[in-house]
C-alpha cells in the first residue's frame, strides 16, 4: 500500500504544481484553449500519445482482447489510427490557415454562425460529457481497486482531481504534462505486457494454448462484420476535435504533420499492446473473469506494489489526459462558437477568459452528473460517436473540397445523417445505423445543395483547394512564432 500511495502522491503534486504555474502565466484565451498555436514536436506527439491512451486502451482494450482476440486490434485501434493520420497529412495545412478552434468555427466561417450550432453542440454535450464521465468513472475504479474506496466516492474525489487540474492551466498545461504523462504510460502498458507475457508461461505456450481465432485479424468473425464494426468507428476520426485542437496548438504546419504523424504512429505501435495482453491473459486469469477487471487482476493481484504502483500511475496518467482533454474540448465549443460567435462578438479578453473557465466546470458537473446517474456509459459514448460522425463527416468533407455546396444542403445533410442514425435501429434490420446515416447525410447534402443557392451570409470557396499568397497568409493564419503567447 505504500508504494502506491507514494506514486500516487508524487503524480499528482506534479500535476498540481503545472497547474498552479501555468494559472500564473496563462492570460488569454487563445492560451487557455488552444495554447497560443505554440506547441514544440515534443509536445505535440507526447499529448497525442496521452490523449489516446486513455481507459479505453488499460482497460477497454484489453477486455476486448480477453474476448475477441487480435481482430479487436483491427476493428477498432488500427482504422482508428489511420484515419487520424490521414486527417493530419491531408487537412493539417488547409485548418491551420482558416486560423480555428474548432470544428463548429470551421462551418460558421463558411456558413455563418448559426450553422456552426450543431456541429458545437454534438461536440461539447453528446460526445465531450460521456467521455469525460468515463475517465471519470474509470479513475474512481482505480481508487477502489488500490484503496477499496466505495465508487461514488471515488468518482466524487476523481471529480474533484480533474476539474482542479483542468481550470488550473487549460490546454497548455494540459499539453505540457501529457509530454511528461505519455513516458509513464507507455512505461505503464510495456511492464504490463511483459509481465503478463511471464505470468502466461512465455512466447511458445501463449501460441500453443491460444484457439487460432484469437490470433487472427477477423477472429471468429466474418471479414464483412470486422470491416462494418471499422466503418462504424473510423469516419469519426476525421472529425473528433481534440485532434484538431493539437493541430491548432502546434507553432507551425511542419510541426503539426511532423508530430502529428510521429505521436499517431507510437499510438498505433503502442495499441497493439493491450489487446495482446487480454490474449495473454487467458492462460492466467478465472475463466468467468469480468473483461474490465482483467488489468486490475494482474497489476494488483500479480505484481508487486513496487512494480504494479507504476503501472496505476500510468493509468491515472491516462485517465487524467483524456478527461482534461475532453473537458477542453467542449469548453472551446461553448466559449468559442456559442458565447463569442452568437451571445458576445465583441466579448473582452477578462469575459473569454472567466467564460473558458466557467465552462470548464459546467462540463465537468455534467459529466459527474452522468457517472453517477447513467447506468451505460459505454453505450452512450458508442452512440455519440456514432451520430458525431453520420452528422459531421460528410459535411465536413464538402466544405474542403466542394465549392458549390450550399449552407441549406449543409443544415439538410446533418440533420438526415443525425435522424436516420436514430431510427434505424428500430427497423430490427440487423444492418449497423451508420450506413444508413451515411447514405442520408450523403444524398441529402447533394440533393439539397443541387436545388439550393449560396446565402448572402456564405464565404464561398472549398477550404482545401484555398492557397493564400504568404504575405495574406501571415495576416490571416495563425502565427508561427507568435511572441505574445509563448509562455512556456
């Protein structure tokens, strides 16, 4: 118990201590939300390994490794890993000019401000406040597995820990300690795996007593229900804003790719990780085991205190990124899109800054309320990301590339691909509701737009085929050295 009260005391003095320094020398909003566009290569690749290392993969993973096998790997982390880097090599550039916050700030650019309305609110309601609730949730979980905390107080004090943390220093604080937070829990998953690799006998007995099913990359699915289970979670990836957020953050394009790609690629080498320790784990573990249980069983029934504390850290460092990150995210959304572009325009610096942080804490009451009170969270965060992506990603695609595309097919094309998401289930076809969101958003878009004209309020142009001339480009893009917010 020592050990783990130690690491864990230590953790989060660090944390605080950031905090505390970075609440001295933030002053801006651009600094508090989007870190002042002056993000190193470090920085950017350690937070984009932090952020995406979170109870999905200590926990999530893992239990879907004990159950599916390997074909998890393919179904969800590697579709999820590419498409992210697709979205850094191919709209780093064309983003980073439109000078952004956020995905909302990219439509009301284009469109005017009331159509970045549905984007902002499925971004920071239905999507930041089910995330954050399961980091939440996913730490109180710690507490109770190290100290037999009951769970509700658990996800109070992890309440507590995380809005403190978060309000302290915003998203440059954030960054700065992801760097330092992804060492630990890359540290973390590694003497994990190795471990349980030595529990289960080595190398050679994990082949021989593994079913082939759980080694393969569809398991024992067909390769039509591995590629639809991708289809349904990649697409989002395209549009989930913390990535874009460490686009922004960045202090250059060059560094936005270069890191972005780098802290993808450790991601995605990392990700194979823990689903090979739920393979592994099979020759060790109960058989009735819970699947969410199975890390808490090996860090804390096999480890010693002095090795299995490093490993909670890592998960608490995990926990912690993700749900300041999320927090963040849907702060920028309030703040940015609802409050400035809508309530305030002419909004002072002191008002952004007391809004960022009083939306910090709505959301992050928000999603105490949730931990408490839902039953499924998982559920809801699989519906969220769903509905994120049938409504967004389409449109999204259509404001970079196609010019002709009108604020009406837009509006139309969101509000198709959100419905029929939500009513194909009860059809009881059997086919997953995003395709049929997809094929909605997609015709109705087109259709729309075909039978529409612009709107006097529409900036018309497709964002990716814009190429300022440098000197307009300095005036109107984010800057790459920008003295007044470099505060680290």
């Amino acid at each position: 118990m020592a050990w783990y009260t130690s690491y864990i005391v230590v953790y989060f003095l660090f944390m605080f201590a950031v905090g505390f320094y970075y609440f001295t020398k933030v002053k801006t909003s651009d600094s508090y939300l989007i870190a002042g566009w002056n993000m190193g290569f470090w920085n950017i690749v350690g937070t984009i390994i932090s952020t995406n290392c979170g109870a999905a993969v200590f926990i999530g993973w893992i239990g879907m490794g004990f159950t599916v096998g390997m074909s998890g790997f393919f179904k969800f982390a590697l579709p999820a890993m590419l498409v992210s880097m697709l979205l850094i090599a191919l709209f780093s550039r064309p983003l980073r000019r439109q000078k952004l916050y956020t995905l909302a700030d990219l439509f009301g650019e284009r469109f005017g401000s009331k159509t970045g309305i549905i984007p902002s609110v499925l971004s920071a309601f239905i999507y930041s406040v089910p995330t954050t609730a399961l980091q939440i949730v996913g730490m109180s979980t710690v507490f109770s597995i190290v100290y037999g905390i009951d769970p509700k107080i658990g996800i109070a004090l992890s309440f507590a820990l995380v809005l403190g943390f978060t309000i302290l220093g915003g998203l440059v604080a954030t960054i700065v300690t992801d760097a330092i937070q992804s060492i630990i829990l890359i540290a973390g998953i590694i003497i994990l795996a190795f471990s349980a690799l030595n529990f289960s006998g080595g190398m050679t007995a994990v082949l021989e007593n593994t079913p082939r099913e759980y080694l393969t990359v569809f398991g024992a699915e067909s390769a039509g229900a591995v590629l639809m289970f991708a289809l349904s979670v990649a697409p989002f990836y395209l549009i989930w804003q913390s990535t874009w957020q460490r686009i922004f953050a960045s202090k250059s394009e060059k560094v936005a790719i270069r890191a972005g790609l780098t802290g993808f690629g450790i991601t995605l080498c990392i990700s194979v990780l823990p689903y090979s320790i739920g393979v592994i784990a099979r020759q060790f573990v109960p058989a009735d085991i819970h699947p969410d249980l199975i890390f808490s069983y090996i860090t804390v029934e096999l480890l010693s205190p002095a090795v299995g504390g490093l490993v909670i850290v890592g998960l608490l460092s995990a926990l912690m990124t993700g749900a300041d990150s999320f927090i963040l995210q849907g702060s920028s959304n309030i703040t940015q899109d609802l409050y400035h572009r809508l309530i305030n325009p002419n909004a002072t610096e002191k008002q952004l800054m007391f809004m960022a942080r009083a939306t910090v804490v709505a959301i992050s009451v928000l999603s105490l309320i949730v931990a408490y009170f839902m039953t499924d969270i998982i559920s809801m965060y699989q519906w969220a990301l769903r509905i994120s992506a049938t409504t967004l990603v389409f449109p999204f695609l259509a404001i970079m590339f196609w010019k002709r595309t009108t604020n009406a097919g837009v509006v139309a094309s969101m509000l198709a691909g959100a419905a029929a998401t939500i009513i194909w289930p009860f059809f009881g076809t059997g086919l997953d509701e995003v395709v049929p969101g997809f094929i909605a958003s997609l015709s109705a878009l087109i259709i729309v737009t075909l039978l529409t004209k612009h709107s006097p309020k529409e900036s018309v142009k497709a964002v990716f085929w814009e190429d300022l001339p440098s000197a307009q480009r300095q005036i109107n893009g984010p800057p790459e050295t920008p003295e007044k917010t470099n505060i680290i």
